[in-house]
C-alpha cells in the first residue's frame, strides 16, 4: 500500500526515455562522428596521419587512397583541425556500431 501512491503518480507523467530506433535523438551542434573526406581538396600531405593519436588513418599516396578505421578513431577532431586544404570533415553521423570489425574500415578512393 505505500508504493500505490508512487505508481500512480509515475502512470500519467512523462517517461524519462524515448524509443531509440523510432525516434532520433537531437545531436549537439558540435557532435564528431563519423570522418567525411574530400579527395579533390587532399594535398595528400600525410599530416592527418601523423597526427591522428590512435594511428586510425592511412594513406596511399600513390594510389591516391584515403582510409580510416573507425574501430580505432576516437573522433578526436585533429584531423580536421590539423588539415591545410579543409579535406577532413567530422559528420554528425554517430550510428557506427557493427558486428564485425572489419565493417569499420571504410576506404575512400
């Protein structure tokens, strides 16, 4: 009997969380997710690699390739930040989450 009260207040408030899948959270305006590049602007001057902290980039500078591993990369911004020609742009696509590793290795060509 002393919980009745309780239960009946919580039955006509709002919940405190939403349907994730269904409904779209609101992201911050400064939200780092997934890593966008741009290969007309790319230089390929190599210094997004040599300072990305967890070494998730690499870069074939003969092939003209681009890749990150996203199972590495800690959306630290640096590349973005360190990037001479703005070619490194961190989305605000944060659904990153597999199953398998290797589906977290995108390669840009």
């Amino acid at each position: 009997m002393k919980l009745l009260p309780e239960v009946l207040k919580r039955i006509f408030t709002k919940p405190a969380t939403f349907k994730y899948p269904e409904k779209k959270p609101e992201v911050p305006e400064r939200l780092r997710g997934m890593t966008e590049w741009t290969k007309e602007k790319c230089i390929f001057c190599m210094l997004c690699q040599m300072n990305c902290p967890p070494q998730a980039i690499s870069i074939n500078k003969d092939k003209k390739e681009w890749s990150v591993d996203v199972g590495k990369c800690i959306f630290c911004g640096r590349c973005e930040d360190i990037c001479p020609k703005n070619a490194i742009k961190l989305t605000k696509n944060y659904e990153l989450a597999d199953k398998s590793r290797y589906k977290l290795k995108f390669q840009f060509r």
